[in-house]
C-alpha cells in the first residue's frame, strides 16, 4: 500500500528532525541528564515536526539504551511502540475527543501503572480544541500526575490555553523551518525515493510550503507523480502556480501604468484555472521580494529564490519606485482580505486597475506613489539629470575638480589642472570653477544612509560596479555626495557612461542630483601623497610633455 511521503519520512530520531535545535538539543541535553518533565507543551506552526518529537520523545524516555538523549531503536521497548505491540503511549487526538468524558476516561486509566514500559505517555495533539470542563478535569491531573506518567500537549494555538495549563508545562516552541534546511530535506527524501529533485525546485518547494515541512513533503509527493525528476517547472505544474513569468509581466504592468495587460494576463491566468487567491498571496510576496531589492544590500540572504529569479526581480526592482511597490503591496494585502468574502477574480482586477492608474485611488499608498511621480518628473532642484553634460566634463562647472593624486571622477585632460589651466577648445561663457576643497568638505561631511541602496540599484544595471563598490561607504556635504572606495572603482566611473549610471541611481533613490566626488581625509592624503605625482605635476606646470608615446 502506498505510504504518503510525509508519513514514511517521519523521523524516528531527534537527530533526524529539521531546522528546531532549539527543542531537539535541549531534550536530548536534558534526557541525558535524566532530567525528566511530567508535562510538556509543544507550540508552533503546522508541520514543524510537533508529533514527531512528541513521538520520539514518549520512546526516548521509555528505551532500554538511550544513546545521547535519542531512542536506540533497537530495543524491545523501541520496536514495540513503534509496532504498536506496546499501549503504554497514548495519542489523542482532542479536536475529535474534546469532551470532559474523554479526558475525564483518560485520567482513570493513566492511575494504573504501564504495562511493559516504564511511562505511561499521553500525547494529547491540538489540546485547545479541549472543553473548558474538559481542560479544568486535566487541570488537575497535570498539577499533580502519578509519577509514572508523562503528558505531552501539542498546539497550533497556544494562545488559547489558559495561563494555569502554561504554567504547569515545559514549553517548546517549534518554529517554522528554513527554507534552504527545508530544501536539504526535500532533495534528501527525493534521493531515498531514487528520484531527483533540482535545487531550484526544492527552493520553490519551500518557498511555497512557507514553512511547513509536512506541506513541502506533500508537494513533492505530488510532484513525483508526474515526473521522477522534479524540476521547477514541474513544481510550478504540479503547485498551480503563477510562474513567475506571469508575476514578473503583472509587475510590470503596475510599473508601466498599463490596466489592459495587467488584465489580459490575469484573464490568461484564469482561463488555465489558476487559483485566485493563491495568484494574490504570490504577487505580494512578489511584491515584498521587490521592496526588499529596493531597500536591502543584500536581499538575497531573505529571499529563497534560484539565481535566476534574483536576477528578474533585482532588474525589475531597478526601474520601479519605492512607493510604487509599497502601493502594490499595501493593495494586494488588503485585496486578499477582500477576496474571502466577495468575487475572487473581480477583486483582482480591481486591485490592479487601481495599481496601475494610481490616480483612481485614494488610499494613502496611492497619493504618496502620486506625489513622488511629480516630484521626479520636476526635481526641486535646479540641476535636473537629463541636463547633464555627457562625456565632455569640461563645462560641468560643478563637479570638483579634484586634488592632485585624488582619484578622478572626470576624464580630466590632465591629472592635475593648476586654476589657470582651462580645458582647452571649450570657451564657457563662464570662468571655469573654483577648485572644490574636498578634504573641508569631507572634513565637515554627513554619512550618507541611502548608500546601499543606491548601489542597490546600481547592481540591477552594472554588476562590475556595484561589486568593485562593495566595501564602499559615502557622505554628504551640501549637493556633494563624496564617496570613500578603493582606487579601482573610481576607475570604472571615468567612463562616462558609468558616471551617468551612478548619477542616475543616486537621483532614482534621493530625488537629488549630487556633484559626485571622492571622500578625502587629510590622513589619507598624506598616506597616498605620491612623490613622483609631484615631479610629473611640476614637469607639467613647467609645459614639459609627461605622457610618454607608444
Ligand atoms: N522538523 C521536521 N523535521 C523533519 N521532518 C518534519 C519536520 N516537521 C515536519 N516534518 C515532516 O512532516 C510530517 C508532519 O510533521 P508533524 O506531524 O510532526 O507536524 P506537526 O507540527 O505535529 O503539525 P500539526 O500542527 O499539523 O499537527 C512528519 O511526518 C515529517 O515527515
Ligand atoms: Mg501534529
Ligand atoms: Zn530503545
């Protein structure tokens, strides 16, 4: 007979059981000790692994050779409890058995000693689903239990039992697992099975399992039915679910202001018989994945997602507004809420006519998405991107000119331009600017917070850059935003195009456009202070040609 997965995989050891060292190790620690408690309660989400510790804890304490806190086995006793040859542990189930008449058969029974092992163990699985006479009849026996007996509650929904059951036992809390150890079990069981299962595909699992094994386990299940290698497209097959083409083309709509492709979309969706809310929780988690792109240096640690899903989403996070994100998340959240009590679909499409013609909404979220799209379009600031010189540095009077040796932001026609040196060929109407002290104003600049976020944005277009930025930090000083990275950096931003890059996500991020320059401390000047840059700088004051020719 065919044995669902989650059940012919259920550990037998603690040493087996995923992602709760918190409960585990502490157990095993204790039962070494033989430090025994006579309640216990087990909380946490659903299919963390509650009954299954419950399980292998009523055998750990009746094994004949415990070894290092964990059941042998191996033992008479083992193998009788997990036949089912030995009724010394008890499991009830209380959503079905809830009444006092239960508990109260329970309590009578538990007086007699066990029969072959050496505690009697009462796991009672989903305990606030107990009658309030029904909890006050274990009150009591909890209080004071025969020494031979050993209660083990388990709950979803510890915030329903009564501070007096609390107090009476020891607490474990069971926490939802890590995706990635998560994954690790999938593609484990999937091996035992001799099937194959992707690390991509085992990610998705998780991911979709939000957490509980027991989901996951059955997803693969379902999975191996239709194809011995699990890959992710036969989860996304399997799980209904919106790959995440669709989200990422949803997600665009939202950002290019276009209803009728949102629509045609879902309507595509729909007819393959997607399921609505599904399709509304996975776009706001979409969504959430793009606030965090937005604001985080690294989102990759939150996100369990494959490489290449990184990508879409990092690329996509780099053309989309903060506010436009918060605004799709705030709508999709409160869509779902709406979903259960009217028309799924029609909900939907509401929800996405509203995020992409923010000016048919009045939620907050909206204005706000409003207000930045009017500010970028008209910067309060008199210097407005588009209006940047290109390549040719040399009219952009407010860039600083940098200090001999500084690293250089400018193709500058030579590296250290003495005042009287004016760029050649390009007569400005205006005198060319005064050299910027860039060791005062980095002397008296601010640290700059949105930093990592620009570089955010600068990985979804240049990696090369954003990583020779890596270990960089920059502050602000006025409309000067100096930046303090090694020299090979400020390598890269002599090309123009990466200097317009830069200054781009520096604008998409603050809505200002800063003179960019290098951070300067008088110390580290010195340190770099080159002699040779000095002899070449006075050859060159000197009209001495210093470039030597190939
Ligand atoms: N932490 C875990 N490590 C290994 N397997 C686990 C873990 N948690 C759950 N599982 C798998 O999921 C199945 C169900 O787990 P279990 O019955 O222990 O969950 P539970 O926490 O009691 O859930 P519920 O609250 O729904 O009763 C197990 O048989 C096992 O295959
Ligand atoms: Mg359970
Ligand atoms: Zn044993």
């Amino acid at each position: 007979m065919y044995k669902v997965l989650y059940r012919k995989y259920r550990p037998r050891f603690f040493a087996d059981v995923v992602g709760q060292p918190q409960v585990t190790v502490t157990l095993q620690n204790e039962l070494m000790r033989g430090r025994i408690a006579h309640a216990y309660l087990f909380t946490g989400s659903r299919g963390t692994g509650k009954t299954t510790c419950a399980k292998i804890l009523a055998r750990a304490v009746n094994c004949l050779h415990p070894k290092d806190g964990d059941p042998c086995g191996e033992c008479e006793v083992c193998k009788g409890l997990e036949e089912g040859s030995i009724l010394d542990v008890v499991e009830i189930d209380a959503a079905s058995n809830n009444g006092v008449d239960n508990i109260r058969g329970l309590i009578e029974e538990s007086n007699f000693t066990p029969t072959t092992a050496k505690y009697r163990v009462y796991i009672i699985d989903e305990v606030h689903m107990l009658s309030a006479s029904a909890f006050n009849a274990l009150l009591k026996t909890l209080e004071e239990p025969p020494a031979h007996v050993i209660f083990i509650l388990a709950t979803t929904e510890v915030h329903k039992l009564l501070p007096t059951i609390l107090s009476r036992c020891q607490r474990f809390d069971f926490h939802r697992i890590d995706p990635q150890a998560m994954a690790g079990r999938v593609m484990q069981v999937a091996e035992l099975e001799g099937a194959q299962c992707d690390e991509d595909a085992a990610l998705l699992i998780a991911r979709i399992a939000d957490g509980a094994l027991r989901d996951a386990l059955s997803l693969l299940d379902q999975c191996l039915g239709r194809d011995k290698h699990v890959t992710e497209a036969v989860v996304n097959a399997t799980a209904g679910v919106a790959a995440q083409g669709y989200l990422t083309a949803l997600a665009q709509a939202v950002a290019d202001g276009d209803a009728a492709a949102a629509l045609e979309t879902l309507d595509g969706l729909h007819r393959e018989s997607k399921d609505m809310t599904r399709l509304c929780e996975e776009m706001a988690e979409y969504f959430r994945s793009l606030m965090l792109f937005k604001t985080m240096r690294d989102p990759g640690k939150l996100l369990t997602l494959p490489p290449t899903q990184l990508d879409a989403l990092e690329h996509q996070a780099y053309g989309m507004s903060l506010s436009t994100i918060l605004h799709g998340l705030d709508t999709l959240e409160e869509t779902l809420h709406k979903m259960r009590y009217a028309n799924q679909r029609t909900q939907l499409e509401m929800a996405f006519v509203r995020l992409c013609s923010p000016e048919l909404d009045t939620s907050t979220a909206a204005l706000l998405r409003r207000i930045e799209k009017l500010e970028m379009g008209a910067p309060p600031h008199p210097v407005r991107l588009e209006e940047e010189p290109s390549p040719q540095p040399a009219v952009q009077e407010p860039e600083p000119s940098l200090p001999e040796s500084a690293p250089v932001f400018e193709q500058a026609p030579a590296p250290s331009p003495p005042p009287q040196k004016a760029p050649p060929k390009k007569p400005s109407p205006k005198s060319p600017a005064p050299p910027v002290d860039i060791e005062a104003l980095s002397a008296s600049a601010q640290r700059f917070r949105q930093w990592p976020e620009i570089l955010q944005v600068i990985r979804g277009s240049t990696k090369s850059v954003a990583m020779a930025f890596d270990e960089s930090s920059a502050y602000v000083n006025g409309d000067y935003l100096l930046i303090q990275a090694p020299e090979f950096a400020f390598e890269l931003l002599k090309k123009p195009e990466q200097r317009k890059r830069m200054r781009e996500a520096v604008f998409q991020v603050t809505g200002q456009a800063y003179k960019l320059g290098p951070y300067r401390t008088p110390t580290a000047k010195e340190e770099e202070a080159d002699p040779l840059d000095e002899l070449l700088q006075r050859a060159e004051s000197a009209g001495i040609p210093t470039e030597v020719q190939e």
